[in-house]
C-alpha cells in the first residue's frame, strides 16, 4: 500500500512483520470481519491510531505518528463526497487554522484510466531511464504514482505530463463537475490540481488535500475508493473517507491561535479529594 515508506523486518522467529503504515485498509477490513456491509449504509467510521513509516525525518514528518481519519463506506453518491470534504474543512474553522487552502482532482475509474495510463506510459517512457528506482518499479504497476514522486529530477521530467481530466469517462466527467458545484454552492474554495493522485494504489474519482500555504505541506488528504472493499474480499462496495496527521495538525493550531492562555473557559469544574474526584 504504501510500498517504499512500510516499516518492515523480520521478529525473533523469523517472521516478517510490518507496522502500520494508515487506517483506511485496517477499517475496510474490519468493516468486512463484523458483516457491516449488511447493515443500513451508509456506514459512518473514525479512528485515532499511531502509525509508522520509515519516512526522512524532517519537519512535519515523523516516524511514529497518529492518524485521525473518516470513512464513509457505502455510497457512491457524490454528495457523499462533498458530505467528507465538508466535514475536514470544518476540523480547520473550528481550530482557527486559516492559512489552508483545498486541492482537489479526479483520477477516474479503471474503464477511464487504463487509455489515461498507456498515453501516461508513453509520456513517461521517453525519458525512463532517467528517472528515480522507485519511478521504474512503479511504471508498469501504477505510473500515476510517478506523478506523485517528491524527488526533484522526477518533477521536472514530468513538467507537460498528460493530465487524468482530460481523459475521464462521461460518468467520472459529471461525478466531479457535480463535487465542483457542491463544493461552491457550499462557499467551499477550491484549485484544481492535476498532480494529485494520492500517496496510495486504491483510490478513484475524487481526490483531495488540504495544504499549509506556508510550508506546502499537506495537513489532511482523502478520496473516494471504491474498489478496496472487494479487493479485501468484500462485496463491491463505494467508499470516501479522509486522514490528518494529528502532531501536524497539532503544530498548525498552535502557530495559528499563539494566544492560548485568552482563552477563558465558560464553566470550570474543581475537584478536592477522591471522594469528590
């Protein structure tokens, strides 16, 4: 799932073992184990976990961290999307986070995707070989995944790439154009951006990420995947959800409330003693 960044090594009696790297796998999973898919959808999901990667460590991002996600598994509607991206936007209103701003994307479903990938493929293949190792192993498995490489000569080379849009099918074209308009009619601002196809294999259509304008770091990213459920096991079943770094989201608040001591609270409750407390 998240391939380069797995924490992965073998224990005491010679087992692999991975940590984990996100939350919405182990959700869909569970969400199969306990037979959710027959109860009334859709179904509404959070979770709060620490998570591993075996990322550089550097500002913003740690090794050992804790994700808050959303999932709501069960609706292929594109309210449902609008419904996810509401509710992140409002995390960043009620904490007082300001400077953000929302990205968002359509990367299509497989029927639209496969003729995307292959003028994709020929884009890319004209300068393969100078590409980064983890580019060339992510050519024939997933080559949007190369548009998302973070390393310096990979984004200049794919500076004209062909966009996703362009080539999206009638049904993804109007499940976006009606995410865009709902967005709006809701005073949500958005900026499309082509380059967003998510840091993981199992999304489609709506992808999205809430950017920290002064740093470009990404605070909070999700989409809609609509194939993971049957890919576990499940019954094809659509899915959107979202998950936010909290020590970043955590370190954004503090810099944008700097006056956290004039916060004076309504009402105050004091305990003496244990048979108080």
């Amino acid at each position: 799932v998240v391939q380069k960044e797995m924490y992965t090594f073998e224990d005491k009696g010679g087992r692999s073992i991975s940590l984990r790297p996100e939350g919405t796998a182990g959700v869909v999973r569970a969400y199969i184990e306990n037979g959710m898919g027959s109860m009334p959808s859709p179904i509404k999901l959070w979770y709060n976990m620490g998570m591993y990667r075996y990322e550089n460590v550097q500002k913003g991002r740690l090794r050992e961290f804790h994700q808050i996600g959303a999932e709501l598994i069960g609706s292929s509607s594109y309210l449902a999307d609008i419904d996810i991206i509401l509710m992140a936007n409002s995390i960043f209103k009620v904490l007082n986070i300001s400077n953000i701003k929302l990205n968002i994307n359509s990367i299509g479903c497989p029927k639209c995707r496969a003729k995307y990938q292959k003028v994709l493929k020929e884009f890319i293949g004209e300068n393969f070989n100078e590409y980064c190792d983890t580019c060339k192993t992510r050519f024939d498995k997933n080559p949007m995944r190369i548009l998302d490489c973070k390393e310096e000569k990979c984004k200049k080379l794919n500076v004209g790439a062909p966009m996703m849009i362009d080539y999206l099918c009638d049904e993804c074209k109007e499940h976006f154009e009606k995410v865009k308009i709902g967005l709006e009619e809701n005073n949500v601002k958005y900026a499309i951006d082509s380059t967003i196809v998510r840091g993981l294999d199992y999304y489609t259509k709506t992808v999205f990420e809430f950017i920290d304008e002064e740093t470009g770091l990404t605070v909070l990213g999700g989409g809609r995947y609509d194939g993971l459920v049957e890919e576990f096991g499940g019954q094809s079943t659509p899915a959107v959800g979202f998950a936010t770094g909290l020590e970043r989201l955590m370190e954004m608040y503090n810099k944008c409330n700097p006056n956290l001591s004039d916060i004076i609270p309504d009402l105050y409750i004091l305990s003496i003693g244990n048979d108080a407390n």
